[in-house]
C-alpha cells in the first residue's frame, strides 16, 4: 500500500503527486523531492547500459525512518516514486515492480489522450482512480 | 549499508533526527559560533571519559596528521589571538632535516581532553603539542602568567610530546633569557620568528615521535606489551588474565596498530601499511572488533594518502604537494615504481611490498564498510563510527561513487551519539548538506541544509539565530532551484516544486522578518507572491498580501537591487502579475487634436524615401517598422493616452496605485492612475495618460505601479505573451488648441461618418426652406501655443437633393483679423446658412394640380377648394414608396455637412503640421412655400412677361408671400394660391460663361444642366420672392429654380433678334403711346439689333395700320385715313451677330384718331429654323391729334 504517488517530469518537476494523509503532503513533497537526487544518480549510472536493456525499476531509492522510497524510469526520463510504508513488510520488490508497470500502463493511457499537453499537471480522473487504488488495496 | 547494521544494533533503526539511544551522555556546556569550519573549533574543553564531540571535518588525510593545540592565557583579545593563530598554522607541514619525510599538522584552538583521551586508538586524536599565547606587560605578572601555562599544559598532560609559550609585551630582563619553550615578543605586530619557532617547535615533536615510533616498533618481543585501549574499555579490563596468549596477541595487535599510526604521523606510509597489515591480522583472530575496525581504518587512510595525494577534505591548501618530485595523478593504484612519500627508494621488494600492501580504491570501501562495522557493535565508539563515514565519503566522493557514498551517509544519519545540543544539531545538519552537496546530491543537500536552518530558530533556542537560519535557507535556493530573480519565472508557465518552494519563500519572508530586515521579507514576499501566484490558493492570496500589506506599511517594497551583505544580491520584484496586462495600445490623439502633415512636404517625404513606387523589399522592412512603429503621431504638450487590457487574477478586489508609464527618449511627465480591479475580473481598459514635454522619438517600455505597497516597474519586453501594437511613437512640436462654440445648440446626433472624418462638435438647427441662419461661432485658443493660421472648409455630406445656392457661407477676413489668437484669446466667425432645396419636385402632386384642371386663366384658385388635394393624394392608390415620398407634404429634409478648420501655429507650424477641427452642421429643413406650377403669360411689353406661380403654403402657420415689386400675399396653412408677377425678360446669352466651367462640364447635358440652374438663380434674384411667417417672425426665400422648365423659360428669354420701333424719334412699346399731328408726317424707323451668334436674315416687313374698336372688330380699311411716305414694306438685309440694322420711313396721318401698326413679316423671307418668338415686334399705338388751335 502506497502512502504516496509522484510522477516527476524529464526536466524533475512534478507532474502529479498525490498522498494519503493529506496533512503530511509537505513531508511527501520533501521525501520525494530529496529521492530525486538518487534517481538522478541511478539513471546517470545506467545510461551507460544499452537502452533496450534498460531495466525501467530502479528499486529501493533509500529508506527514512518510517517509509521506504521506490523509483521508477520510463525510457522518456518521467520519474515514478513511490513511497511505502516501512511497516508493510508483505510488499515485496515483485509487487512494487508489478504496481510501477500498472502506473506506467495508466501514465501512457494519460500520454495517449489528445487533449493532454506533454509537461502539464496531469489531470486525469482515470489516473487519479488507479493511484486510489493503488494507495489503498494492497497489491 | 543499513542493513550491514540491521542486525547488530536494531537500537539504531531510528534514525538520528530522533535522539533515543538510552545512554544519553553528558552535554557538554554548548559555547562556540556556528558556522566555524573546523569542527573541533566550536566546542571548549570538557572532561569525561568517552568522546563525545565529533569532528566532522575529518578526512582520511588527518590520520597522518599531529595535534597541535594553540591557546591563549589569560585576556588575550580575540583578534590578536587569530592573528598570531593563522600564523602558526600556516605551518602546516615541514620537511624534516636529513630526511625527506613530511610531517603534517592539525592545529586547533580548542580540543575537548576527553577526545584526548582516545589518543592511544588513533594517534592523530592525541594532542601532541601545545602552544599557548599571552599577554604579560610588567615583569612582576610573569610568574603568574607562568604559572598559567603550567596549568594548560595539565589539562593535555599526558600526551603532550612538547610545548611552547609566545609572550606578548613583556621587555627586559626577564625576555632577555634564553628559553627554548618560552619565547617573547614585544607586541603583535613584531614578531617575525613565529614561524621559525613553530619549525622549530615541529621539530622538536618530531624528535619525539621518531624515538617513539622507533622504541614501540623494535621491542616487538620483548618483555611485556602494555595493553593499549580506549577509555571506557578500561574497566572491562580489570582482572583479565594478563599471561593468556589471546591476552597477548590482542596487546601485540594493538600495539602493532599503534605503530603503524606512529608510522603514518612520521611520514613513512609504508612502514605503516605494513603494521597496519600485520595487525589487522592478530587482531582478527582474537576478535577484537573495535581496533580491528581502527586497524582497517588505518589501513584504508594510509591508502587514501597514497592514492589521493590531493586530499579528500577538499580544503585548499591543507595539503600541498610536496615538492615536485610526486606525481598529481591519483586513481592509479598499480605503479610499479612509483615515487612514495620517501623519496626514491631503490629497493624493489619494498615496492612490491606496498603495491600488495597498499588497498585498491575498491578495497578501501570494502574495509571502510567492514571498519564501521565493527565499530557500530560499541555504542561508545559512535563518533568514531560517524567520523569514518564522513571520511568514507569523502573518498567517495574523490571516486565519484555518489550511490554508495550516499549510503554511507545514511548510515552517519543514523548513528546517535546522544543528547545533541541545538548548536550540535545545526553543526551536524550543516555537515551532511554539505557532504551530500560533495556527491552531487543537491536536493538532500538542501533539504539538510533546512533542517539547519530550521534548527537554528528552534524553539528551545533561547536566542534564535535568524541571522544564520536566513543565511542557511540562502544557501538551500539552489538546492531547490529556485533563483530568486523574477525573470527566469517569465519563460512559460512555472515548472518547479512549488510547494517546496512556496515553502523556503515563506521561511526566508519570516526569518528576514525577524532579522528585522522588512526590506528583504518584502522582497521576498513579492517574490513568492509573483512567482507562485498560479500554485497559492485563494485563502494562501488573501493571507499572503495581507501580510505583505502590513510588512509595506512599515517599509514600501522598492524598485532597487537589494544587496545581501555576503554579496547575494535580490534583484527586484515588479508585479508584472498584479494585475496582469494582456494588451498595450498606444492611442492616437482624438480626431481633433491629431496632428496632420502639409500635403507638400509629405510629398516630399515620400518621393525622397525611394525611387521606386511598389518594392516589396521596401513593404516587408515597412511590415518590420511597424511593429514597433506607429503611424501617427503624438504633440508635445498634449495629453497622450496608452491602453492597457488588465485581468486581475486575485480572488479579492484590487487596488492599483500610482499607475503610470515608463517612457524614454522624450521628457514625458506621466499622469498616474489610481484603480480598483473586481474580484477576477475579465479584460479590463484601463488608460494611462501623460504629456510629453519635448519633441523626438517616445518609447513606451512598461508601466509602474504600486500593489499592496510594493513599487514596480514592468518593461514590456519582460512580459510574456502581450500583445502590443508598437511602442515608439513620434512627438512633435507643440500645436495650438481650437475650441468651438456656437450659437446653435449641440446636436446629440452625430453624422454618418462616411467621410471618415471625426467630427468633434455637432450643431444642429432647424430651418424652413429657404431661411437663412447665421451661425456665429466662437474660436478659442485653449492651448498654449498661439493660433496663427486658420482654414475653413466645408463640405456637404452626399445628399441626394438638389441644392440651390450656397448652403455655407462665410467670411474668413474678418475673423483672420483678430490673428494671431493669443492662447486664452477668442475670435469669432460668422456662417450663414442657407437653405435652398426643391420640395416642388414632388411629380405626383404636381400632377395632381394639373389634373385639376387648373388653367392658366389668370383667375386665382379659391382656397377651399385647394385642401382637398392633400387627402386626396393620400388615398391615391399609387405605389408606396412613391407615395410615402411625395405625399407627405411636411416631410422634412436633412442636410448635413461638416466645417472644417485647419488650423496651427507655434513650433508645430514650422514643423509643417496642423490640426483639423470639424464643426458637423445638422440642418433639418421643412418645406415653406413651393410652387406646384409655374407658365407665362406674354405681358404688353415684348421686353416683359408675366409669370404666373401657384405657390403652396406648407407650413402649419399663416405666412405672407411677396415678389419684388408686388404686394403681399396671405397664405394659410395649406393654402394654394395664384400670384402673378411682371417681370423683365432676360437676357441669358449675355451671361459670362467661363472657360474653365466649360471645360469641367465636357458632358453637354451636364453643360446645359449647368447653365439652367444659372438662369434659374438670375430669374431668382430677379423675382425675389420672400416668405415671411410673423407668428414665427421667420422669413426666407421662396425659390422658383426648380420649377422653371424649358418652355416657360423659353418665354422668358429675351428674344436674340432685338426689334425696337421708333416712332417720332421716341421708342414705343406696348404701353406707350405716341401723339402724332393730323397732316404732319411722323418718321417711323425699325431696328434690328441681332444678338444671336449667326447672321440673320434678310427679311421683310410690311406695316400694316388698323383702328380698334375695343369689341373684337379690328379694321384694316385705313386707305383713306393713312398714307406711307415712301414704302410701307422695309427690307433688311441679313445682319451680322452684334450688329444691327435701321429702316426708315414716314406716316402721314389724315385723320385723328387711335391707330395701330401692325408690323409683319413676310412669310416668305422668314427662315425657318428661327423660332417664332425671335419675331415678335411690338405693336405700336399711335394718336393722332388735330392741329392745336390754339398753337
């Protein structure tokens, strides 16, 4: 279960970003800001690989004290972080990967519709559904 | 790395922000400044068994490094302490005398025992030297201050290799004594041996070290080695088997560890290599964790010093290079060869040895990782552990492994030490910025850097240091990116951690508030409030520029560079978004105030630009010009406006002040506006005004406003997407300012533009046909230049009624008299309106009359039976248009023409300008009298005729008519009656037709039409017939023009062949009669005079006498009482144009009596194609009388 879902533009500003106790969303915004910095890292060291080798999940970004931070590349450099909270030990590294690819498939959904300008806040109802649903069902 | 100690020390999964390690240490009492570089620097001395301060400063290169503590005894004034402080650490390393090994030092001014006490872990930690600084003036104070240095060097008693006491001030006997460890100097500024002394002081320690690196590295086995270990391990010591192998092989492994520290501190990294080796084995295989850790580490520096002579702690110049003689290049961990710290060394198996011995630059991570740990299973070691970690990182960063270097450090994040002191806290928060600022983590960096901030102002904090949370929040902007120029906001929409960085905004507003700088939270605060705009909610609006409001109040928000004292400079903030302009129009003058070019000189402008009439090249630069370019021009002095299209984005009610524009090039005194925006109003007008005060090139380049009390300038280049029609426009010099009065009330109509002129003023006035209306119209020179040139035109708006005579008339003599019109002067100027139009020709009507049967008859028409003909016409059944046309008798007739007055004057008028004022003239003109029919009636005279004129009364009041010579004639409203009035004939040929009329009426209808409405005016003069309405006390003309066709004006022509009997000398005509004697002879001549343009003739007369009897019987047997003397037939040859010719004879009358002649022609010789009327002759009268008797 999700606390928190941030799609980060090619040029790291958000383009959505949702959490679930809203009170905290400052905190979310920091959590993710700062794991930009290791996402940054990790895909400056991948883009030495081969870019269909690529592996899109790029795993545990670091952990905090209560939450652990996940990270997430498309092959256009959007950014998904996701943060879990440390105390869901059921979560494995399978079930987030499988969570990101589902945030991947309703992200190009997004991308694909017409009216949607590439770099603007997402505003989608579909896409806002989906990352409800990932926040609250265990996956 | 984390999960390296997840399971060693589950205590520590919370993290450091948290302090709950259970054994809380002593705080140490917190003193220093923050943001001092050197991590030891901050903390005063304190005493205790673990240590507790770490220095995060620390790098692996310290490890080679003696301590060497510098302080002052006794009142030594700050400044004077660091200056002689940064003169002896200036020495920072030395090459030993007949060795070319180097020594380095770490100097400090505090360093608390207690890390002291962990000397014998890590050497480097040992304070070695001590070096204290005072004042002493008299001699009698120098025991004491003697004594002082005594009692400094207990507190590092035990460790201390050697030290040595500078001594300021003192002079005479006492400083006259050679002493090695004291040395004396008159004052601060006379003190050039410091540095030799310090070399010397090095030396010495040197010397020391040496013969302990050679005492404990040669008694390897001998008697006993003493148990070296650190302070809390001590108790667990007590009772331990001594003699036990394990015993020993742990006293070997940390002596051999020692060693190879000592080994490190003297400059032989090899040497060091070795123990550090050799320990790292003993001490493995009788698990003494904690200095197999330190063995590691060790091993790990003294690869770092070998790999990376450059240094890790990044502080430039705390390493220099030794010499030339080592090599710059670092990474190369495999250099057979290579130079060491020792010079050149011959001996190839040592070479060999320290290629194995020495750790690849992935080993040395490997055993950091180990190292820590084995140090993370004491609780006491934690600043160990932590002060590994930075070291770690640091060399991580040199390798540029930011990922594991990123997981050390959150290991470091994690490492509780105890109870922090706020100071503590800022400290280590600073540290971790800036270490993960080293790996390129700038987001963390920054986020650490707040939390700094942030601790700096903590509420527990008896006096909060804003100063320094300001500061440190400065330094997280980039971390944020987030530069606090607005112009890089202006590139498209903002894309950014807005509410990050809303955040760090709202921190700096509040934190330069309570440095109790307003200028800087206003600044700030208009930042956050441009730049964020689109990201704050309504409430977040309302909350911000309240609070703005109230910081302006205090200190206005300015337009200047705002500079920070450690050079950040703010650069301003216009509100380019409060409110937000979307167009920017420059306006032109209103039409009667614009400035017009003499058509010549534009002329001229025109052909000197180019030779060409069309180039497109010349069309597309034109297109480029006028982007920026205006076509029209603006006059100094006057008031010039620019339209802004402005939406105010705020959820509240705006108010704009002091709005006003930013010109250059022209002196331009600006007009500021005050206005109010609704709440999210849409496009919204507002006009900005000013004057120009001299002449050239204006460029509009923004606005200024003044929003909550913040002043902002905002150049339209810096505005995005605004739509501008240009911005440079012309000024020329000053013009005079007419303004017009007039007599007649202001009409509310305005004419149809179709001219396309502007008309600025509108009278309008009603009229019956033909009134006259004098218009007087006042000129005032409002302006301040004097009026000396004025025209006046006119023109008539296309109408489609004919119009008789001059609609407008004026004269402009007189009011040209009064000039030049001084500025505040009046002249004025009179027009006369005439109104003079066809109502008659209304056919229908015209024809209803005639269908009535109306003759010619003489009789005049009663009047009853006149009023029946208006319903009549109403309810003919003709077709509608026709007869809304014509049958409405009081249909009113407008006319509309516009006066125009070119005027100018002062510097303008030198420049070729003038302005145009237009008067626009409305007059609605009823119908008076017309005449539904006009004919003739020749008169007795051949030279006159009647005219007889049904004139129609079609006004609602009574009106008196009267021609020229005649009486008046009374008509009641509605009334047709006959009037008849004798008139000259005339004599049309003899008008003037000018040579130029000629040629502009080429079309011969045109020419005729031409020359029948100039015959019309001559019959109008002629006839003179007014109209006069007493209960109006309105009078006017009445004008025949229109109904005058070609038959009656045929009548009325004056025949070209002019015959003119004479009898007796005396010219008759039609009423004279001529006496005559019975029995005398009375000459008779008949002369033609031929006015036409072709010869006439010849023709014959025959004068043909006969008596009337006045009852219809005319008789011709006058044989007997007539006798010709001579012929009674005259002949006249053919006569030229102009000339004339005379016939003569005589009549002999036998008889009294009345008698005619009759003169006729002879049919014969009349040629045809004259028409008969050029014949007519009159008929004489002649008297006869009998003879006076009484003569």
């Amino acid at each position: 279960m999700a606390v928190c879902i941030a799609v980060i533009a090619k040029e790291n500003y958000p383009l959505y970003i949702r959490s679930i106790p809203a009170e905290q969303e400052l905190k979310f915004h920091y959590t993710v800001h700062t794991s930009l910095d290791v996402v940054d890292e990790k895909v400056s060291a991948m883009g030495k690989a081969l870019v269909d080798q690529r592996e899109l999940y790029l795993g545990l970004l670091y952990p905090t004290e209560d939450y652990k931070v996940y990270g997430y590349v498309t092959n256009s450099k959007v950014k998904f972080v996701m943060v879990v909270d440390s105390s869901n030990t059921a979560l494995r590294d399978n079930e987030i990967r499988s969570m990101f690819r589902k945030l991947h498939n309703s992200y190009t959904d997004v991308m694909c519709n017409p009216f949607y300008n590439p770099g603007d806040r997402i505003h989608s109802r579909a896409f806002d559904n989906m990352v409800t649903s990932m926040m609250v069902q265990v996956c | 790395m984390r999960d390296l100690h997840r399971g060693s020390r589950p205590d520590c999964a919370t993290p450091g922000f948290r302090s709950v390690r259970p054994e809380a240490r002593r705080v140490p009492p917190p003193v220093g400044t923050l943001g001092s570089r050197r991590g030891g620097d901050w903390l005063l001395g304190t005493s205790g068994s673990t240590m507790s301060v770490p220095d995060y400063m620390q790098c692996a290169e310290d490890h080679q490094t003696l301590l060497v503590v510098v302080q002052p005894v006794g009142i030594v004034s700050e400044e004077n302490f660091f200056r002689i402080y940064k003169r002896i650490s200036s020495v920072s390393q030395i090459n030993v005398r007949d060795s070319q090994r180097v020594l380095y030092i770490r100097y400090r001014h505090h360093y608390p025992p207690e890390n002291n006490e962990w000397g014998d872990f890590q050497t480097h930690r040992k304070v070695v030297g001590l070096i204290t600084v005072t004042d002493c003036f008299s001699a009698k104070d120098w025991p004491q201050t003697f004594e002082k240095f005594h009692v400094q060097k207990e507190i590092y008693g035990s460790t201390l290799y050697d030290s040595r006491l500078f001594v300021f001030g003192l002079q005479g006997e006492i400083a006259e004594q050679p002493r090695t460890d004291v040395a004396f100097y008159p004052n601060y500024d006379e003190c050039e041996s410091v540095e030799k002394r310090i070399e010397d002081f090095i030396e010495s320690l040197f010397i020391v070290l040496e013969s302990k690196r050679l005492d404990r590295a040669t008694d390897k086995s001998g008697d006993k080695i003493p148990l070296l270990c650190v302070p809390f391990e001590k108790k667990d010591f007590v009772g331990l088997d001594t003699d036990s192998r394990h015993y020993k092989k742990r006293c070997q492994g940390r002596m051999r560890k020692h060693v190879g520290d000592l080994c490190l501190q003297a400059g032989m990294l090899q040497d060091s290599l070795v123990h550090y080796h050799m320990s790292v084995e003993l001490l493995r295989s009788v698990n003494d964790f904690l200095w197999l850790g330190a063995a590691l580490e060790g091993l790990c520096s003294a690869s770092v010093i070998y790999h990376y002579p450059g240094g890790t702690g990044g502080k430039a110049g705390a390493r220099r290079p030794q010499g030339s003689s080592l090599p710059a290049d670092t990474g190369n961990r495999h250099r057979p060869g290579a130079l060491t710290t020792n010079g050149i060394n011959a001996d190839t198996s040592t070479e060999i040895g320290r290629a194995k011995n020495c750790l690849s630059p992935e080993d040395i991570i490997d055993k950091y990782k180990e190292a820590i740990s084995y140090y993370s299973k004491y609780k006491n070691a934690g600043v160990i552990e932590l002060e590994a970690c930075v070291k770690a990182v640091r060399v991580l960063a040199i390798q540029k492994r930011s990922m594991e270097a990123s997981e050390f450090l959150q290991n470091a994040v994690y490492i509780n030490l105890r109870q922090l002191s706020e100071e503590e806290k800022i400290q280590r928060y600073s540290i971790l910025s800036e270490l993960y600022e080293l790996i390129g983590f700038h987001r963390k960096s920054a986020f650490f850097k707040r939390v700094a901030a942030m601790q700096c102002v903590a509420p527990s904090i008896a006096e909060p240091g804003w100063r320094a949370c300001y500061k440190l929040l400065l330094e997280t902007l980039p971390g944020y990116s987030l530069s606090l120029d607005p112009k890089d906001f202006n590139k498209g929409t903002h894309r950014g951690w807005a509410a990050v960085q809303m955040r760090l905004l709202h921190e700096l507003v509040y934190a330069s508030r309570r440095m109790g700088n307003p200028a800087l939270s206003v600044r700030h605060l208009s930042f956050l409030l441009q730049t964020m705009l689109d990201f704050l909610s309504d409430q977040e609006k309302k909350d911000v520029t309240q609070s703005l409001e109230s910081y302006t109040s205090k200190c206005p928000g300015t337009m200047e560079l705002l500079s920070l004292p450690d050079g950040l400079n703010l650069p301003p903030v216009p509100f380019t978004k409060l409110p937000i302009v979307r167009r920017v129009k420059l306006l032109n003058l209103p039409a009667s105030l614009r400035p017009q070019k003499m058509k010549s000189l534009l002329g001229q402008n025109m052909s000197a630009k180019s030779p060409f009439i069309y180039s497109p090249i010349i069309a597309h630069n034109r297109g480029e010009e006028r982007s920026k370019k205006i076509d029209f021009q603006w006059v100094q002095g006057d008031v010039c406006e620019v339209q802004l299209m402005v939406y105010n984005p705020m959820p509240f009610e705006l108010r704009v002040e002091n709005m006003g524009l930013l010109t250059s090039g022209v002196e331009f005194e600006s007009l500021p506006a005050a206005l109010s925006l609704p709440a999210e109003s849409g496009l919204y007008p507002v006009t900005l005004v000013g004057v120009p005060r001299s002449t050239g090139q204006i460029s509009i380049n923004g606005y200024h406003t003044t929003v909550f009390g913040v002043f902002s300038d905002c150049l339209l280049d810096s505005l995005p997407g605004i739509k501008t029609n240009g911005s440079t426009v012309e000024v020329i010099p000053a013009l005079p300012r007419l303004q017009i009065s007039t007599s007649l009330p202001r009409s509310a109509r305005t004419l149809q533009p179709s001219s396309g002129d502007e008309i600025s003023t509108n009278v309008s006035v009603q009229l019956y046909n033909g009134e006259t209306q004098q218009l007087d119209i006042k000129l005032e020179n409002i302006g301040t230049e004097p009026l000396e040139k004025l025209e006046v035109t006119s023109k008539i708006l296309t109408t489609k009624e004919k119009l008789y005579g001059d609609f407008l008339s004026w004269k402009l003599e007189e009011t040209l008299a009064q000039f030049p019109l001084q500025p505040g002067k009046t002249a004025t100027f009179t027009v006369n309106i005439k109104v003079k139009l066809d109502f008659s020709c209304q056919e229908n009507l015209l024809q209803d009359f005639n269908d009535d049967g109306i003759s010619v008859s003489g009789l005049p028409l009663s009047s009853p039976f006149r009023q029946v003909v208006k319903p009549r016409v109403d309810s003919k059944p003709v077709n509608p248009s026709e007869s809304s046309k014509a049958g409405d008798f009081s249909h009113v007739k407008t006319l509309e023409a516009i006066l125009n007055f070119k005027y100018s004057g002062g510097p303008g008028h030198i420049d070729g300008y003038y302005r145009n004022l237009s008067l626009g003239i409305h007059v609605e003109a009823e119908p008076s009298v017309f005449f539904t029919r006009v004919s003739t009636l020749p008169a007795t005279s051949t030279r006159q005729c009647h005219l007889l004129l049904d004139v129609f009364n079609s006004t609602e009041h009574e009106l008196t008519i009267s021609a020229k010579n005649n009486e008046e004639l009374i008509l009641h409203a509605g009334e047709c009656q006959r009037m008849a009035i004798q008139v000259d004939k005339f004599n049309f040929e003899s008008f003037p037709e000018s040579p130029a009329e000629r040629t502009q009426f080429t079309n011969p209808k045109q020419l005729e039409e031409e020359r029948q409405e100039a015959r019309g005016l001559e019959i109008n003069s002629k006839l003179d017939i007014h109209w006069n309405i007493p209960s109006l006390k309105r009078h006017g003309e009445a004008s025949v023009e229109g109904i005058l066709n070609q038959l009656v004006l045929e009548h009325l022509q004056l025949a070209p062949l002019q015959w003119d009997v004479l009898v007796d000398g005396q010219l008759c005509d039609c009423d004279v009669v001529a006496d005559c004697r019975v029995g005398d002879p009375i000459p008779l001549e008949v002369r033609l005079t031929n006015w036409s343009k072709r010869n006439v003739g010849p023709f014959a007369l025959t004068v043909i006498p006969y008596q009337d009897y006045q009852n219809g019987v005319h008789n011709y047997e006058l044989q007997d009482a007539i006798t010709f003397v001579g012929s009674n037939t005259f002949y006249i040859d053919s006569v030229r144009p102009t000339e004339n010719s005379v016939c003569l004879g005589a009549l002999l009358f036998l008889y009294t009596g009345d008698f005619y002649l009759n003169i006729k022609f002879h049919e014969d010789t009349t040629s045809k194609e004259l028409p008969l009327s050029w014949f007519c002759l009159p008929s004489v009268h002649i008297r006869a009388q009998g003879p006076d008797l009484q003569a």
